[in-house]
C-alpha cells in the first residue's frame, strides 16, 4: 500500500526475533515471499540507534521508521528511493502513524503466538506428565520420555542419557526422524562430546555452532539444545535436542522462549525419574529382605535339622544331605573334606548329591522332615556306598599349598568361589577333572581353636555358577555345621572320660577286691602247702609198697601228681601275691631268645610249630632283670603254643622304638593260631581268667606285673589271623626300682 501511494520508492519490514537483539525476518515489498528469514544484529547498526531514539530518521535516501509500541520495539520499516528527505511534515505524521500500526498489529500476533506457544507447552508437559506417570521401570521411562520429546518438539534428534551414581553417563535412549537415520553415528558423537558441559550449569545449553556445515552436506541439523535433568541439586542426566535449519524458526529452537520450558520439562523429567528409581530401589529392597527372610527361615530350619543329633557320624551324613536338598542348601552336591594334621593332607571323608541325599531325607518336600529327621545306619550305608561317595573318599589333596581353592579355604578362614574349575592351579584343576566338579564354593570348617574341614558344594549339572549371593547362607551355614560337629566331637571326649573313669573306678575296685583276695590266698595257700607236701609224699610211699598196676597203684599216682599240681598252683599264688625285687643287670635279646627255644624248643617242636627269630642289625641291650623277663617269654611262648593246636609259625622279633619320648626296645610274640575273641581281649590280663581247660589265669598277669615293674608296657593285637603281644621297655632302669 506505501508502495502505491509511492511508486518510486521500494518499502521493508525487518521484524525482530524474540530475544529482541537482532532481526530474524523481514517483509519486501519487491520480493514474492511473505516472510524472508535473515539475520542482521541491532546493536552497534543505524536500525539499533533508529529502535532506542523511537523517532523517524532519514539517511542516505533511505526512511527509517521504528515500529514501537507501549515503548516495546518491533521492528524498523524502511522506506528507500529518491526523494526520501522531501516527504511533507503531514506525511512524516502519517507514516509514524503507520509505523504505529504495524507495531500494534506486530504486538497482537506476537501475544497470539505466545499464547499458542504457552497452549503447546501445556500440552507438551501434560502428555509428557502422563507418559513418565504410567512408566514404572527405569529403561520405560526414558524410552517413553525420549518418544514424548521428539513428537512434540519436532526436533530431528532426541537423546536421553541418565548420570550412573551420580559421576558417570550411561547408555543413551535415542529417537531420531526417518530423514536423520544416516547422521545417526555422528549425532551420537556430537551429544557425547557437548553433553558433560551441560553437567556444569543449571541451565539449558543452546548451541549453533558445533558442527562445520561446509563439511557435510545441507540435511544435517543446525542447532543442539542440552538440558540438564536435576532433582533436588542432584544432577541425573541429561536431554539432547538437534533441530534442522528449516525449522530454526520453530519455538522449540528458540533460545529466549523454550529456556523456562526445557527447565520445566528437565524437572519434570529429572523428578520421574527419580521416582522410579525410588521405586525400582524399594522393590529391589523388598526383594532383598523377602530373600533375607526366606534365608533364615531355611537356616532355621537347616539348624534344627543339623542340631537333632550329637552322633559325629549321623551329623555328617546330615550336614551333607541337608545342604544339597531343595527345601535345605539347594545345593547338587556336597562333599566334606577333613583335616588330616600329623600328613598335612585334607582328605575326602563323605560326598552327597541330592539323589543321595533323598536316600536319607527321603520326603525333600516335607519342611517336617528337616526339623526332625531320621538319620538311619541302612540310609548311611547307602550314601557311603554311591560311586560319587567313593570317589570323595579317594581324594587326598596337599593342605599346605595354594594350588588348590580348598587349601587356600583353609588359610584365608573363608569361603572361596571358583566360577572356572577347569582355571585353577594343576592340583585344583585335576582334583576338578576327577570329580567332575561344576562351579564350586569351599566353606571352611572353624572351630574354637583349629579348623576342622572344609565343605565344598557344587553345581555339577546346571553348572550354574554359586554367587555373592550365597555367600551369607554359606557363611552361616559352615558356622553352624562347625559348631555342631565340635559339639559332637566334645560330647565323644566326654563320653570317652567318662568311659575311662568308669574303667579305672571299676579297677580300682577289682584291684582291692584283688588285693584283699589275695592277701587271703597267700594265707590259705600258705597253711594249705604244708598239708599238701605231706599227702604228696605219703602217696608216693604208698606207691612204692603197692604191686604196680594194680588199682590201688593208679589211685596212689593220681593223689601224687594232683598234689604237685596243687603245689604248683599255690606256688603261683604266693608268687602272685608276694611283693618281688627286681634285680637288675644288662640283658641281651639274642641271648633270651636263645634260652627261650633252649627251654620251650622241644615242645614246639611236637606242636609242629615253625619258629622265626627276627633280630634287627646292631639291636642295643636294655637293662632288666634276666630271670623274669625269661618267665615273661616262656609264658608268651607256651600261650601262643597252645593257640596253635595245629602247628603254625611263631615269629620272635626285636627293635629300637621310643616309649614316651625316649628310646626303648620292642619285643613281639606273634603266633598263626585262632586269635582271641574282641571280649576276651578285654580280660586277658585279669587274674585267675583263663581260656585253658587246666590253666591257672595267673600266667599273663604275673607277665604283665614284671613288665610294669620295668617300667615298660605290654599290649595286645589279634584277629583270626593270630595274635601279636608287643612289649616295649626303656633302654635305661629307672633309678628307683617299681616295688609291687
């Protein structure tokens, strides 16, 4: 229309953008296009000066006339060709006017677009409200937040990353318009190179010149917008926008209007986020304590199972199977290795799997069975019998070492995983290959004051490997099979004193009935002998006056000889009974020996008996009393030879050994007979028991006696095999003579 009342002239409106320092679009009366998108400053221009003064100015031909309203400025409308300066004081009135207008219009579509722009907001924040609201896992939130943003803001790139632990960036969500695909790769190399600056602001990042257009071609997005996503000062994340050149005069390009929105919406954001994190924490928390929960419970009852008995056997038997069944361990296998101190090995004792367990706790599903449980000697058996068990109890692996995870178990007192079995050490690894061994975990066995074992549990058909997670249950599982195991170890020690007190009670009592029996029969045998040798010799008399042969001959010869058998016996007695001196000089093993079969050689001989000396080289002498280590041999000798009823071997053997720390000598009888009953063994040294039809019980005891009053020790080992007296005595007498 200026145009027209002014056909010489040319008129132009340059419009400014919203944060009002420079002029984004202009309208030409001389072009085709409505809106023209340029970029020209206002400050430190003529139309800068023009915009301040709001008064018309003309120069250089040119009219310049501010579009202001309310003292808000719009634009400048221009008015160019010859001439300008002669325009009348009416028409300058009438422009400024118009000037006037155009800003009242410029302000009305300003407010209108604003208002459409706050609409759009709204409803941006609302949907996304709704979108983050319905996500209840951390991964569909950000998926969900990423699709919302980039289908509102028409932006050609989206990405969202969140902050891990508050120090480093995680992996990005990404929505990206069909046309952008290609620039995928860079634009994710763009937002990992200019994001972290956006960590250091609380403030959206606007950027336009991050990227050298000259260097790829037209299609590639112009402007990168980065929020930063807070939550109470924390920082979280952040959102990355690309925005393409066609569409820089969109709002959500626009640094002055979208830098309240995007803070808005990196809250929004920031604070759902936070939520489901808050709730995916207090689910893996309630998780956690249900786990904690259904742990203890099974502890629990794994306790009472393990605890129902003090029996060592039936307690690893127990331990075993509780800790593979599904209602107990869950574990497939267990196995439990001791500790063998005086070889320095760990040797496999028992190894359960749950078929094998089953054969114990026969009912798994029943939760009853683990608090009572019945551990019976035929269930024992036939776990000890599975090949798997017997291929536990071969194993022997060195305890002093590091190539072998239950060794290092045993060192570091705490439970060790092994993930890879096939990866440890060569004794580890062939101990693995042997057993078939899947990932494994090796619990130690502490008890007080020493380590008792090590249990090792293992998935061996799953392979699945045992976790951290497993690690209290395996913790307090060891502790409590430690406990009960020492418990039983100390009831056995217990039972045991109390056994060996029972023993020595009852001793002490048999050694004073014994002693005031034979007090007694020394008395008896005393006023007895007299008579005896008396009847003895008158029958011998009457015998040598009686024809031979004849009745009263055998009657007569009868009376002699059970006489000297009376005589005998009581001579054992008072032998028994009288308290003896030792009379001790140097003694030689050969040299006994020698009288030995010297005196007992013909009898052996008739019982069709083979004798064996074994005499070890350069065998020290030991001092003794001679005469009664002798009575002591003879009375072995003539035992064994009388267990031999149908000839056999007798083997005499001697060597250096050590009694109680010092050096000594061992002298063995060992002969093929019958061997002694387990009963028997137990009474073999009591006086006056014997197993001979015409024995007197005194013989052994007598031995016995004389070998302590050496200060030495006799002991007993037989079988059907035969039997074997071993007698060790010190190389030196004591100083102080044993005195019975």
């Amino acid at each position: 229309m200026l145009v027209r009342f002014f056909p010489d002239k040319t008129g132009e409106l340059l419009l400014l953008a919203h944060e009002g320092d420079h002029f984004d679009r202009k309208i030409s009366s001389s072009g085709e296009d409505l809106l023209i998108p340029c970029h020209c400053p206002r400050e430190g221009t003529f139309e800068g000066r023009i915009l301040q003064s709001e008064q018309l100015s003309c120069y250089d031909n040119t009219l310049y006339i501010p579009v202001c309203c309310c003292s808000q400025p719009y634009g400048i409308l221009t008015i160019s060709g010859p001439g300008t300066d002669s325009f009348s004081p009416r028409e300058l009135e009438c422009l400024a006017a118009i000037g006037g207008e155009l800003a009242f219009l410029s302000r009305n579509l300003a407010i209108h677009a604003e208002e459409a722009w706050r609409m759009e907001q709204l409803a941006f924040l609302s949907d996304l409200g709704r979108q983050l609201t319905q996500a209840h896992h951390f991964k569909e939130l950000l998926s969900t937040a990423a699709k919302s943003i980039h289908r509102h803001s028409r932006a050609a790139c989206v990405i969202l990353r969140p902050l891990i632990g508050g120090t480093v960036m995680g992996g990005s969500h990404l929505r990206l318009s069909s046309p952008f695909r290609k620039h995928r790769a860079l634009l994710h190399h763009l937002e990992e190179q200019h994001a972290p600056r956006a960590l250091f602001q609380p403030t959206p990042l606007y950027l336009s010149d991050f990227i050298d257009s000259e260097q790829y071609e037209d299609g590639m997005p112009t402007q990168m917008v980065v929020v930063p996503l807070f939550f109470q000062y924390r920082m979280l994340g952040t959102l990355t926008l690309f925005f393409h050149q066609e569409m820089a005069d969109s709002p959500f390009a626009n640094r002055g209007m979208t830098t309240e929105f995007y803070t808005s919406v990196g809250s929004q954001i920031a604070h759902a986020m936070e939520r489901v994190s808050t709730l995916e924490r207090l689910e893996s928390l309630s998780a956690e304590n249900d786990l904690k929960l259904r742990e203890l419970s099974l502890l629990y009852h794994c306790f009472r199972a393990i605890h129902s008995t003090l029996n060592l056997d039936e307690l690893i038997h127990l331990i075993l199977s509780v800790a593979t069944v599904p209602d107990g361990g869950g574990f497939e296998r267990a196995m439990l290795f001791t500790i063998n101190e005086r070889s320095g090995v760990l040797q496999g004792m028992l190894g359960v799997s749950q078929d094998s367990a089953a054969l114990l706790l026969y009912s798994i599903t029943d939760r009853n069975l683990l608090e009572n449980p019945a551990v019976t000697r035929e269930g024992r058996e036939a776990q000890r019998m599975m090949p798997f068990c017997q291929q536990v109890m071969r194993q022997r692996l060195p305890l002093n070492t590091d190539d072998n995870a239950l060794a290092r178990a045993v060192r570091d007192g705490q439970v060790i995983f092994v993930t890879q079995p096939s990866a440890e050490p060569p004794a580890g690894a062939a101990f693995a290959e042997e057993l078939q061994l899947g990932p494994y975990a090796c619990a130690p066995l502490r008890g007080k004051n020493r380590t008792l074992g090590v249990l090792v549990m293992d998935n061996f058909v799953t392979k699945r490997a045992i976790g951290l997670d497993r690690l209290r249950f395996l913790e307090l599982f060891a502790h409590q099979a430690s406990s009960a195991m020492e418990n039983s170890l100390l009831i056995q020690r217990l039972e045991s004193v109390n056994r060996d007190l029972s023993e020595s009670r009852e001793q002490l009592a048999q050694g004073e009935k014994m002693a005031a029996l034979g007090e007694l029969a020394a008395s008896i045998a005393h006023e007895l002998k007299t008579p005896l040798v008396t009847i003895g010799g008158f029958a011998q008399r009457l015998h040598r006056q009686i024809e031979p042969n004849s009745k009263e001959g055998q009657y007569c010869e009868i009376i002699a000889r059970e006489s000297r058998r009376m005589e005998k016996i009581l001579s054992e007695i008072l032998a028994f009974s009288k308290k003896q001196l030792l009379c001790f000089g140097e003694c030689h093993m050969e040299a006994l020996f020698d009288q030995v079969l010297v005196l007992s050689g013909d009898a052996l001989k008739k019982a069709r008996i083979e004798v064996v000396v074994d005499l070890a080289p350069g065998l020290p002498s030991f001092q003794g009393d001679e005469q009664k280590m002798l009575q002591v041999l003879i009375n072995l000798v003539d035992n064994a030879r009388h267990s031999m009823s149908a000839g056999g071997t007798l083997t005499l053997r001697s060597k250096p050994d050590l009694l109680h720390g010092d050096s000594a000598i061992a002298i063995g009888v060992q002969d093929t007979g019958c061997g002694i009953p387990a009963e028997v063994q137990k009474k073999i040294f009591t006086p006056f028991f014997t197993t001979k039809d015409k024995g007197t019980g005194l013989g052994l005891g007598i031995s016995q006696r004389i070998i302590l009053q050496h200060r030495g020790t006799i002991d007993l080992f037989s079988n059907n095999s035969g039997t074997l007296f071993t007698i060790r005595l010190p190389l030196k007498a004591s100083l102080e003579p044993y005195i019975f």
